[in-house]
C-alpha cells in the first residue's frame, strides 16, 4: 500500500486568532486593575494648597510633604487618594460634617481645631523662625535681638507669624504682607529688618540659591505640633493612622520624605 504525502495541519482562522489575542490582553488587564489597584474604598483628603513646601500645587497637580505623605498612607492602607481643596477654614467644617476623611494641609495642634476633631500623634515639630538679611547678622543673629524696640518686622497676613507679632513683638513696627513674595523683596530692600514665619517656609527659603543675601535663623520662636485631623467620631481612622506613624518613625520612612522637601535637617518626634 502507498503512502500519500504527510497531512498539513488545518490552517488557524486569522479571526479566531485575533479574538484569542484580545480576550487574552482582557483578562490581563482586568487581572491587574485586581491585583495591583487598592482594594479599599477612597481616602478623602482634605489640602489647602497654597503653603510650600508642605503642600502645594505645580502644574495641577498637589505636591510637598502632605502629598507625598498622603500617597504613602494609601498605599499602606490599600485606599486610593482623592485630595479635596479648600482654606483650612473649610477643611475644618467639611471634616466635621463627613464630607473628607482627614485634614493633611500642615495643620497644627490647637485648642480650637482640638475640640472639633480628633488628632493623630504628630508627624513633624516646626515653629515660627526668622529671616535676616545676612549683612545684619551682627544685628539680628540671635533671637532675642527680635524683641529690639523699634525692629521692623514683616509677616504674611493670615499665618501664625502675625499671631506672634499682634502677641509677642508689640514694642516692634509690624508690617503686613498678602503675599511672601512681597514681603521678601521688603526684606532684601532694607525696609524691614526681619520676616517671621513659620519653619518649613523658612528652610526652604534659606536653601533657595536665587537668595544669597538671606539667611534662616533656626532657633525657634514658638513650639508647634504638625499632624493629621480627623472626624471627633473616627476613632478607628485614627488609631490605624497612629499606628502607620509610629511604625513609619521607627522605620526612618519619614525623614526622606522631609530631606526630599526642606534642604536643612529636620527633627522627628
């Protein structure tokens, strides 16, 4: 018996293939949005943006330590990041009524925010600082040449520099300004002698090559408690909040965060 020539195998459909190929690329994808994508519902972020380096918007998008902060926590917690912005005025209420999760704007204990919300142990300790032009060292190099009669000190309107000034400094010409930038070019101008604020906007000025002629004092002037704010009945968001720090702080997962942001050395507590 003869043996016809070997049987081709039957060709594939170039549809078959293709419709195998895109259900393929599907359930990878879908696959992925499961396995990498956070479980958890939203963590609603409360930000007032407008406080650099702590949190701030470039190009659209929120940055500094709070963001970068914000952005660890979710992924510890599985939760994605939706940021809400407001004045802390507006976080404070929205916080209260439900409608965000947490207040990460640089926020500082106080008695009035205490009695609203809950706080989460503290992330950073700041103060309000000085800025000198560095040819009056001599004058201004200590702190207590800040209670001079008669220095001319500026603040930004709105801060807790001009808390400290209306409190602390009423033998001094105060001067306020609406915005930091024209504040710096009094100061720079010789037509005040001094500019307090608070500590994170200091050391970042004074690492700011375009300012050769400025320079930080950073002895503070106040004791401030930088931390995180919730709803007065979220008692669990703030014991998992609490326990990611105190597990980030001996973990030294923190201070790159601050390094990244603040060219000078910063102490956490």
């Amino acid at each position: 018996m003869k043996l016809g020539a070997p049987r081709r195998p039957p060709a594939r459909r170039p549809g078959l293939r293709l419709l195998a190929t895109g259900l393929g690329l599907i359930a990878i994808f879908f696959g992925c949005m499961t396995s990498d994508g956070p479980r958890g519902p939203a963590l609603r972020v409360g930000v007032s943006p407008d406080a650099p380096p702590v949190v701030f918007e470039r190009d659209g998008e929120i940055v500094g330590i709070e963001a970068d902060l914000a952005r660890l926590v979710g992924l510890s917690l599985d939760r994605r990041i939706v940021f809400h912005r407001a004045s802390n005025p507006e976080l404070l209420e929205a916080v209260e009524r439900g409608e965000i999760d947490v207040v990460m704007s640089g926020v500082a204990i106080t008695p009035e925010w205490a009695e609203r919300v809950r706080f989460t142990q503290p992330y950073m300790q700041v103060g309000q600082l000085l800025m000198i032009r560095a040819s009056d060292v001599a004058r201004f190099g200590r702190v207590e040449g800040v209670r001079r009669r008669g220095a001319r000190v500026g603040y930004e309107r709105g801060t807790r520099g001009e808390q400290f000034v209306a409190s602390q400094l009423v033998a001094s010409r105060s001067f306020a300004f609406d915005q930091l930038d024209e504040a710096l070019r009094s100061l720079r101008a010789g037509r005040i002698d001094y500019l307090i604020h608070d500590a994170p906007t200091i050391w970042r000025l004074a690492g700011d090559p375009r300012l050769p002629d400025l320079m930080g004092l950073y002895q503070p002037l106040t004791e401030e408690s930088l931390a995180w704010a919730v709803a007065p009945d979220d008692e669990a968001l703030q014991a998992r909040l609490d326990a990611l720090l105190s597990r980030w702080k001996r973990e030294g997962r923190i201070e790159p965060i601050l390094d990244r942001w603040i060219p000078v050395r910063v102490t956490v507590r």
